[in-house]
C-alpha cells in the first residue's frame, strides 16, 4: 500500500503501467535466472556497460562503433560515455544514502574531460538547482511504485530538465542504469537499457519529448514507453546472447 505522501502513488495507477511495468520485470528476472544456478561474470556485468556506454553515446551524437569503442578509438563522446560507465556500478550506495551527491559525480564523470571545475557536477542554474533537488527526493523517498517505474521518472527528468552545462542525456541513462542496481532490480547491471532506447530511437526520443511538455497524456506515454524499453534492454542482456 502507498503512503499519502508517496511522490509516485498516482503514476504508478495510470491506466496499464502496473502491468506494463510488471511484464518487464517479468522478463528481466526471466533473462537474469535463466542461468539457472551458473554464476555470471565480472566479465559480462563489463560487456553489459560497454555496450550501454555505447548505445548512450551514439544517443548523445558519437559516431563511434561498438568495435571503435571496445578498442579505445572511439571519439570524445564515446571515451566520456565509457569513463562513465567505468565506474558507475560503485555509485550505487551513494545514490541510496546520498543521491544528490551521486549525481553530481555522475555528471563529474561525463563532462570533467570537457569542462571547468566551476561546472563539473554543479548545477546550471538556480531553477536547475532545484529540479536537481526534485529528483534526489525522488530518490530518497519511501515509495512503493515498481523500482523500474521511479527509474524511468529519473531518467526522464534529468534529461528534459537538463540541469547540467552539458552531458545530460549520458548522465540520465547512467542514472536510470544505476536506480535498477541499488534498487535490487539488476545488482550485477546485466541488462542493457540504453541499447533498447538507441533501438526505439524515434519513440525514444518523441516520448522524452512528449514528457518534457509536462502534460499528463505525456507522462504516461513515456511511463508506457520506458516498461517496453526495459523488456527490450533485458534482452539485450550478454547473458540472452551467450545463452542462445
């Protein structure tokens, strides 16, 4: 049962986003057991942030290719999307305990190749400052909405809102990648969101639109949106290629 004060109680009723969103946790827990009980490696959790930095790049105007990426000649946008997701996985307790200060390491991360220490990890304004404040609530909040579905809201906001100088789409998708792991959804990051969103790319993009417009028709559609994105990320798992 949800709190009177759960900030997401009313999305997580929208018509047809509690069972959008459970089939999708459906067939990311269906990809994550089906290794029965064989152990995943450090390895794969590595394939699975190499091909998310890659996605997320090309999403953000790289034009770098997986193999450019993999090898270490991927251009500037690639080299910050794979900076990012190098050490992503240990900001996971920081987002729980201190999610605002997360996020600023995120951003320092993307863009502390590009800008000055003045707008590493800062926000761009005061109206940016506080929708940065919003989404850290969001994130320390008691919410009993589906962890997909507030990664989803996080992952929404920090794009539309861009609250930073610059590399706020890499910052949005790591954000998203990295509520699924400290929420317990994906702890060993295996699937692979930012791949289903550069393969949905013109509903991607026009549902982050459709949001940024703040209406209701807009935030639903994006919620609807983001549970189909997540199944698709689930398979494109290394574990469902090495499986097949």
């Amino acid at each position: 049962m949800s709190h009177p004060d759960d900030p997401l109680a009313r999305l997580a009723t929208l018509e047809g986003v509690p069972s959008a969103f459970a089939a999708a946790r459906d067939g990311i827990d269906v990809v994550l057991r089906d290794r029965g009980l064989r152990r995943t490696s450090p390895e794969q959790t590595a394939e699975s942030l190499l091909r998310g930095a890659h996605a997320s790049a090309v999403l953000e105007g790289s034009a770098s290719s997986l193999g450019e990426i993999r090898d270490g000649t991927g251009d500037a946008v690639a080299a910050d999307a794979v900076r990012l997701s190098t050490s992503l996985l240990a900001l996971a307790p920081t987002l729980s305990r201190s999610p605002l200060q997360a996020l600023a390491r995120l951003h320092a991360l993307a863009a502390g190749s590009t800008l000055g220490a003045d707008e590493v990890g800062r926000p761009r304004s005061s109206e940016a400052a506080e929708r940065l404040q919003g989404v850290a609530r969001l994130l320390s909040s008691q919410t009993a909405a589906p962890a997909l579905l507030l990664a989803a809201v996080v992952h929404a906001e920090l794009a539309t809102t861009a609250p930073f100088a610059s590399h706020n789409g890499l910052v949005a998708r790591a954000a998203e990648r990295l509520v699924l792991v400290a929420r317990g959804v994906d702890e060993k990051s295996l699937t692979v969101p930012e791949a289903a969103h550069l393969a949905l790319r013109p509903a991607y993009e026009s549902n982050l639109g459709a949001y940024r417009d703040g209406a209701a028709p807009g935030v639903h559609a994006w919620l609807l949106y983001a549970a189909e994105a997540y199944a698709a990320g689930a398979e494109a798992s290394p574990l469902r290629r090495t499986a097949e």
